[in-house]
C-alpha cells in the first residue's frame, strides 16, 4: 500500500500560487520578518535572506529562469 498524505490548504495554496509564478501568492505564507537559510548553497549564491522584500526578489528572480 503507498503511503499517502494531504497537505494544508494554506500550504497546497501557495504552492499553486508559486507554480503559476504568482510571487505575491506564495509569499502570502510569509511573517514580515521571515528568513531563509541556504547552509548548503555553492558559492556566489546567497546564504541567507531576511525579510519578505528579500525572499519575494529572489523568488521572483527564480521564477524567471
């Protein structure tokens, strides 16, 4: 039997947001002071973003690859 789940409809929202590169959707997600962190990232690319003005740029700029 596979194993199933569901996800939020907050969740499950945004990420539709974000698969039609609706930015202002997915970041509806967001508190003002968020941050990500990118432990892992190679070199050149950002390691960190604070705020939702940082993350919704680099998404946006994400998006348009």
């Amino acid at each position: 039997m596979s194993p199933t789940s569901e996800l939020p409809d907050w969740l499950e929202n945004a990420l539709d947001a974000l698969r039609a590169g609706d930015i202002a959707g997915w970041m509806a997600i967001y508190a003002a002071d968020a941050c990500h962190e990118f432990p892992f990232a190679p070199e050149g690319a950002p390691r960190k973003l604070v705020g939702r003005d940082a993350i919704a740029a680099y998404m946006a700029h994400i998006c348009r690859l």
